[in-house]
C-alpha cells in the first residue's frame, strides 16, 4: 500500500513536472514571438519616420505633385494605426505602393535625383526596407518555431488548457509582389 502510494505520488510530480516544462517553453516561445513582432513594428516606424522629410525634400522640387503626397500621407498614417500582422501587412502594401510613385517622381526632376538629402533619404529608406523583410523574416521563423510546438502532441493538449493560440504570420497582400518599377 505504502509503495503504491510512493509511485503513484511519483507519477503525479513527474506529470507535473512535465506540464509546468511544457508551459515554461511555450511562454519563452510566446515572448520569442512577441520580441521579433517588436521589432517588425520598430522597423515600419522608422520607415515612417523617414518619410515625412522625403516628402519634403520632393515637394521642394514638385509641389505641383499634391495627390501623391496625399496618397503617402494616408498610408503612412494607416499604417501607424494598423494592429496586427494582417492589418499591418496590408496598410504596408498601400504605403509600399504610395511610395513607388513617390519615388518615381524623380524621374521627370532631374534636380531632385541629383539633391544630396534626397539621394541620403533613398538610401536610408533601402536600407530600411531591408530591416523590415529581416525583421518580417525572424517574426515568421519564431511564429513557426510556437505554431509548431503548440501544435504537437501532447503539448497540444496542455498549450490548450492554458488558453495559448496560434500566431498569425506576416504575409504580404495580394499583388504586393508586383511592386511598380522605379529607376533611378
């Protein structure tokens, strides 16, 4: 009797043990998660931190060019208020586009092309867009890593007992792949 009640207190710790190394590891992978989208969105504001002095720098060349700053400005200002990777991913394809044609504008103004603050400001915006496609990159990587885990068995049983749910990945819109072609 005492030996039976020895290994079934055993079982029970072993089983415990087991469930509270389960929730460890999915907390860490939750705040993995948390941390790459951290800095997804840190990367878009500087995008958007930079814009507003590249369309200053365009206005100074082509004021006349007044819907397509209109057309930056609200999509930058959704994309400041998107929340979530769907709603983020499409107020990034708008501001995307929008800054196509911005960019593209320098095409028909042979002084700005040549202006050393619009050049730095191009630069700085590449430089961007390739933190934001890794930073995108390390989010989607980590929401596999906890999608897949939560997903497994048995810690599928215990990550939905303790209320954790799949992330949603950063994809981007439909027909963002066809970015507008700008030659500078």
């Amino acid at each position: 009797m005492k030996r039976g009640l020895i290994i079934t207190l055993g079982i029970v710790v072993l089983i415990l043990f087991g469930i509270f190394s389960v929730y460890n590891g999915l907390v860490g992978l939750n705040e993995d998660v948390n941390s790459k989208w951290s800095q997804v969105e840190n990367q878009l504001q500087r995008r958007a931190d930079l814009i507003p002095n590249l369309v200053a720098t365009v206005k100074g060349y082509a004021a006349q060019e007044q819907t397509i700053f209109t057309a930056v400005a609200e999509a930058r200002s959704k994309l400041l208020s998107a929340e979530g990777p769907r709603d983020l991913a499409q107020a990034n394809g708008e501001l995307t586009s929008a800054l196509g044609r911005l960019l593209a504008i320098s095409e028909s103004y042979p002084q700005l092309k040549s202006d050393a603050n619009f050049r730095q400001l191009q630069d700085e915006l590449a430089g961007t867009e390739n933190r934001i496609a890794n930073a995108r990159k390390d989010y989607n990587d980590a929401v596999q890593v906890f999608n897949t885990r939560i997903k497994r068995f048995p810690t599928n049983i215990i990550s939905g007992v303790l209320g954790f749910e799949a992330k949603e990945y950063f994809q981007a819109d439909e027909g963002v792949q066809n970015v507008p072609e700008v030659q500078f």
